[in-house]
C-alpha cells in the first residue's frame, strides 16, 4: 500500500474510512428522516425539504416500478441540473434499478448507442431535449419517455437571470410512450420492496474514453457510496453547509463532488441549470454558500467579475475542483480574496469521481493531491513493468474501493483496463504522473496526448502549465502540429488577456518561452484565439483542436 503521504495525511482524520453497508438511496432517506424541513434544494429561490424531496422520490420510484422498471434495469437520465435530475437519480435508485446519466448537448444520432447498449426501457427527459429523443421512442428497448420541464420547480417569483431552458413553460408534449413527468408524480404510487444492496449494480457513466464509442462503467452502490462518503468527510460537508453546485450533475464530478456529498450529510444545495458567473455571485451572497466544487474555467471566470473586489465571499470554507491545472496566479488572485487554496482533484468515470484529493489545509497548486482514503496508487512503467520511484514519469494505476467493476459488455476492454501489480488487481487510468517525495501526485498527460518530436517526448500539459504563468497569456491548450523533419512539433493555442489583445505577438511568447522551457519544449507555432472549444463540463476539447490542425495540413 502506497504511503509515501501519511507524513502530510489531514489531522483527526481516520487512515480507514469504513463506508455504509447500504444502498445509495439511503443517503437521501436517512437525511430525510433526520432533517425533513430543512433546505435539501434550493433551485433559483424556490426551496424543496428533504421530506418533499423524498415524497417526489418515491412517488417517481413507485411509478417506475408500475411501469415494469425491474431489478438491474437501465433507466436513461436526459436531463440538465435541475431538482427533476436528483428526483430521478434516487428515484431510479429506489426502483432498484441502474442510472445512466446521459450528456444533455447529446444529439438524436449520439443516443442510439447509449439506447442500444444499455437496453433500458424508459428515459426521464428534460423538454429542451425530447425532439432529439422523441423519434428512438419504439426502437431498441425504450418504451417510455417521462417528459419536464425546469419551470414546473420555480415556485418562488426570483429577479435572478434564469437560463432559457429553465425560463421555458411546459408545453403539452403527446405521444405514444410519452408521459408528463407531474402526470408520474400525482400518480402517487407507492413503491414496491427495495431489494438492492452494496454488490449491486448502481450508476452506469459513459467515459468518453479516447477512441470508439462511449464506454459504460459499471458501478455498484459500494463504489458510489465510496466517493459520496470520502468527499464528505475530506471536504468538511456537514448538516450545516450550504453547497454551490454548478458542475453538470451527469459526469461523476457533479454527480459524487457536489450533489452525493450535499445530501448524504442533510446539507443545502444550491443548484445552477447553466453556469453564469454573476448569478453564483449572487447565491454565494444571499445563501451563504460555504462549499463549492467547480471546473478550473468556472473559477477563472467568477473571479474576473468586474466588481468582485465587491462581492462577498465571506461565507465560503472550501472551494476546489478539477478537470485542467488552477494557473497560481489565478489561485493567488483565489487567495487574496477569500484567504482560501484551491483544492484540486483527481478522477475519473471509471472511478466515480475523486481517487486523489489536496488536504484542504496544505494544498499544492497544480496538483492532483495525495491518494483518498483506502487508495492506493502507484506510478508504473508498462514496458519495464516496473513501480517506479518518486519523480519518475510513468502511468497512474489505482485500486481503491470506488474502482468501477469493468466496462458494460465490453470484456476485452475491460481486462485492458486492469493490471496484476503485486498480487492485486490495479485500473490502468491512462494519465501519465509522477509524484513528488511526500506522495503528492502531478499529472503529466494523458497516454494519447504526447507531442514527439524527433523522439523528444513533450507533454502538453507541462508546457501549458508554463505558459499560464506568463502575464499576457489567460488560457492556453498545447497540441501537436505536423513538422517536416520531426514529425510533430508543438504548438500552443493562446487566449491573451483582452488588455494584451492586439500588443503582445506570437514571437515574443516564443521568446518568453525560450528562457523559460528546454528547447524541444519550445512551440513552433503559435496561435492567438479569441476561445477554445469547450464540453459541457468547461474543459477545453484539446482533440477538437488537435483534430482540426492535422485536416488542414492534408
């Protein structure tokens, strides 16, 4: 077992985390019980109780159930953040059934893969969405649509800028197979015997993986539990936070770092459908917001707020998040302000959210963190087969208990995925890292993404890391570009700060990143972009933009 970060391992924190012998649904039913008149959601003003929230649950879990919803069936969740994703998501849950959150930018082509591999036989769909769906209602399995619209939750009148889709009324969505999910909830149907346990199948995310189709990982209730219970104590959520969540609740980050942990503690959840910087401003103010997850981009974004030298932020007690490295001159900017760190993370789908975590009280910048309870980790070399040593450059392979159990009717994939190391079973996470001599890991790249030029290895994310921290420079991606002699050679995408826009030229960051990076590190080419592609989750498509290189070059 790796233990290189005991040494900096938080105060009064256990080494063992035992976790709950329950079913997830049972986070919120025991929250419920606990604190039925507190706050469990509060959707732009409009305030759900925890006894509401679970009256809904069980409403939808009992309709589910009548509608032939069975043990380890696949039930899909279409649907942007919103009180309808976490009634569904539990709902499923109660019906002992398995979610398969779905991305909502997903187009009608995309969701034939997921309606054929997952054979599920309904799907909770938000009203934006359901012309993409509508015309797979009768293939494959699905049979059953239940239909919402964000608006049937506003209840309170609210000045706060609502998204478009949340501002949208119901409309009178008819058709075969399709149902009106408030037609569903004041059916009122009691559900039958909850008949899952910790072994048994849970949540089925989709890993966008980096070639193919999108592979499901399979998840049980053990290895949901892990991360919604490790967060919780490793953020400090108790019964008296008021969590800002604004991350989409259909990848495992929203779904574990912001939602899971809000309500397995009975906390407050503050939720956004869409990102808008000034509105969680305006939440962070009026409710007291003291925790808040986000994408690296959100954070970057709230704090170039004109007037947030103004805007109080007294209240917040953690802030971090993943999916890119913080630059330390944002995080410098995080600090004066609030006189908190930003605390980064680590994880993956196949992992259910975070397997490495900062200690909110001795945070690295641009760090993935130390291993979580019960983790262990190891940087390995796949050609020696070989451990490797303390700022040694290898793949991050991890075993812990919020390990998937392997890919959804891909086998050979999934025997891919793990390898034997000593005797025991370890994931295969594809990132290459090191970490440092207190067991802190750093990612280098992922596998896929390495720049060689003329047998040089460069990794994009170590020169973008460089590149944050020059003046002018807001955001940078790296990729690779098509060279005569090497190959390919590096070239840097770059967003100036819109007061360097028009002053600053690519041969004086060439030059910039001459004194500061080895040579074959330097980019060739440089290219000034007013924005880079981004997903729906805020981090920046890279292959979008590798893709896009490499076709105008052929």
């Amino acid at each position: 077992m790796f233990d290189r970060h005991l040494t900096v391992w938080p105060q009064n924190f256990p080494l063992h985390l035992p976790l709950p012998e329950t079913d997830v649904y049972q986070n919120l039913a025991i929250s419920a019980q606990r604190y039925p008149q507190r706050a469990a959601i509060v959707y732009y003003d409009t305030v759900i109780t925890y006894a509401q929230l679970k009256a809904e649950v069980d409403a939808l879990a009992g309709f589910l159930m009548a509608e032939g919803v069975a043990l380890g069936d696949r039930v899909l969740l279409y649907l942007q953040n919103s009180p309808q994703f976490i009634i569904g998501f539990f709902a499923v849950l109660r019906a002992n059934a398995v979610v398969v959150p779905m991305n909502p930018m997903n187009k009608s082509a995309e969701l034939d893969h997921y309606i054929a591999d997952t054979g599920a036989k309904v799907a909770l769909v938000g009203q934006e969405v359901y012309a993409e769906i509508q015309p797979k209602i009768g293939h494959h399995a699905l049979a059953t649509v239940l239909v919402t619209a964000y608006n049937e939750y506003i209840k309170q009148p609210t000045e706060l800028a609502l998204p478009e889709a949340v501002a949208a009324r119901l409309e009178n969505v008819k058709g075969p197979g399709v149902v009106a999910w408030r037609d569903a909830i004041a059916a009122n149907k009691t559900p039958g015997a909850l008949m899952v346990g910790p072994d048994d199948w849970a949540v089925f995310p989709y890993s966008s993986g980096t070639t193919g189709a999108p592979k499901g990982c399979i998840h049980t209730h053990r290895s949901v539990m892990a991360t919604a219970m490790q967060g919780q104590v490793w953020r400090h959520v108790s019964a008296g936070s008021v969590v800002l969540g604004t991350l989409p609740m259909f990848h495992v980050t929203g779904m574990q770092s912001s939602m899971a942990n809000t309500l397995s503690a009975g906390a407050t959840f503050v939720l956004m459908t869409r990102w808008d910087r000034e509105v969680a401003l305006e939440l962070i103010e009026r409710y007291r917001v003291t925790h808040w997850v986000n994408i690296v981009t959100m954070a970057i974004d709230l704090l170039s707020s004109a007037d947030i030298q103004q805007r109080d932020l007294s209240s917040l007690q953690v802030i971090g998040g993943g999916g890119a490295a913080m630059p330390e001159a944002i995080s410098d900017k995080l600090f004066t302000l609030t006189g908190l760190r930003y605390v980064e993370g680590y994880g993956l789908s196949e992992t259910m959210a975070a397997t490495h975590l900062n200690p909110v009280h001795r945070t690295k910048p641009q760090c993935l963190g130390i291993p979580m309870f019960d983790v262990d980790a190891r940087i390995y070399d796949a050609e020696s087969e070989a451990l490797l040593d303390e700022h040694t450059t290898g793949e991050i392979i991890v075993r812990g208990p919020q390990v998937f159990q392997g890919y959804w009717n891909l086998p050979e994939e999934t025997a891919e995925a793990f390898i034997e190391v000593e005797g025991k079973r370890f994931f295969r996470t594809g990132d290459m890292g090191y970490y440092d001599e207190e067991g802190y890991f750093f990612i280098v790249d992922r596998l896929k993404r390495m720049v060689n030029a003329s047998g040089f290895k460069v990794w994009p994310a170590e020169v973008e890391g460089l590149l944050h921290s020059h003046p002018d420079v807001q955001q940078a991606c790296v990729i690779s570009t098509p060279h005569e002699r090497r190959g390919e050679s590096v070239k840097a995408c770059i967003i100036l700060h819109p007061s360097s826009r028009g002053k600053v030229t690519q041969e004086a960051i060439q030059t910039w990143c001459r004194e500061h990076m080895a040579a074959y590190k330097v980019p060739q080419v440089v290219e000034f972009m007013e924005a880079f592609p981004i997903s729906p989750t805020g981090k920046v498509l890279w292959r979008v933009l590798q893709e896009q290189e490499w076709q105008q070059h052929h």
